[in-house]
C-alpha cells in the first residue's frame, strides 16, 4: 500500500485530492496538512511513501519543506503540486530534493500515476517543466569536460540521455533492444556514478552540463 500525505493551505484541494487517491486499492492517504512546517513533521513522524506539497503556504512554505524532508534521507518522496509554474519555482523545487513536478491543472490519471512513478524511483514531469529544462540549459557548454561524466560507460550515457528526453524504462529498453531490468540496473549505476537522489536529477543534470541538445521544432 503506497502511503501518501497530503499538504496544502486550502481544504477544498486537499479534499479533492484524497478523493481522487482514494479510489486506488493502492493507494492509502495518511494524512492532510496546512502548512509547510506540519509537512515535515508529518513526514517524519508518519512515514509516508509520498508526499504532495503545494508551495505557497503558511509558517514554511513548500520548496523549504521539501528541502528539509528530502535531506533526511530517500524517503518520502515528494511530488509538488501548484498552480503556479514560474521558473524559480520548478528549478528550486527540482534542486531540493523533488521527485516530480505538477500543476494543478493535471488529470486524475496523471496525479495517481505520479504518485506510483515517484515511489519507484521513477518522476513525472509537467511537459511544460521539461520544455523549461530544455529552454534554460540549451546554451551550456559541453559535458565533455565534466570529469564525473567520464565514470560512465558508453551504454549508460545513453540511458541518461533517453532517460533525460523523458523516456520511461519501458520505452529505453525498446529503443536500445535491452531487457527492462537492465536498463532499470543501468539507471541505478548512472545514479549511484553521478551521486544523484533520483531521475529528476538526472535531468536536470543532463541539460545543466548540455549532454541532450534540445530539439528544434
């Protein structure tokens, strides 16, 4: 059972989202909070597998919360829910320990399917936040000169490629004709080599150092 806990200012939201979690056998929400400093306490004291955390909220806001749980250890992991998506939101959000990144405006489906991708060690991203990634690492230098690259092997560059375009497990094990456990070991190694917490870091490690150049068109 995938433990979640909910915080969020508003209790309309918070009501809406235990309903729509509620109705996965898989699924059991532990808590509900109104403020970024209960989050943590709550996340410690509780031990959710997920935590969904608005970023505007009272006494401690959301990107704080998250960097105060996500240091304590691997566990929760924390998936941000907000209306807002401006870039110093997604990047400081990403960078504290985030394990996904969505609006509000996403659809029951997204919402449940985040929520089981984060507690495999997997990440959702709004498809605006992975433009944003592309958009503001376009013009880095080259990962060529980034010694810890250098660890991985030739296979393993390219799922951290893949893997930074967005593809899931499933889809790099069919482009690159492997089998779904290898690549998950392959992902494992290249997490482990770069000293990274999960995938999200792993993308936006790739577009920071310019290893995927973003697509045109």
């Amino acid at each position: 059972m995938i433990r979640v806990l909910i915080a969020d200012d508003q209790q309309l939201v918070r009501a809406g989202l235990r309903t729509i979690l509620e109705t996965e056998e898989d699924i059991e929400v532990c808590g509900e909070v109104a403020d970024g400093l209960l989050a943590v306490n709550a996340a410690q004291e509780q031990h959710p597998d997920v935590v969904l955390m608005d970023i505007r909220m009272p006494n401690l806001d959301g990107l704080e919360a998250t960097r105060r749980i996500a240091a304590r250890g691997s566990t929760p992991r924390v998936v941000i829910l907000t209306t807002f998506d401006l870039d110093e939101y997604v990047f400081e959000a990403l960078r504290g320990g985030a394990s996904g990144f969505l609006l509000k405006d996403t659809t029951a489906d997204e919402l449940v399917r985040a929520v089981r991708l984060a507690v495999a060690g997997d990440a959702l991203l709004a498809p605006s936040v992975t433009r944003r990634l592309i958009e503001r690492f376009a013009n880095r230098a080259s990962a060529a000169s980034i010694p810890r690259l250098e660890t991985l092997t030739g296979r393993e560059r390219e799922v951290l490629m893949l893997v930074a375009r967005g593809l899931s497990n499933t889809e790099v094990a069919e482009r690159l004709f492997l089998g779904e456990t290898t690549v998950k070991t392959h992902v494992a190694h290249v997490l482990d080599k770069l000293d990274l917490r999960d995938r999200v870091q792993a993308v936006v490690l790739a577009y920071e150092l310019g290893l995927v150049e973003p697509r045109v068109g």
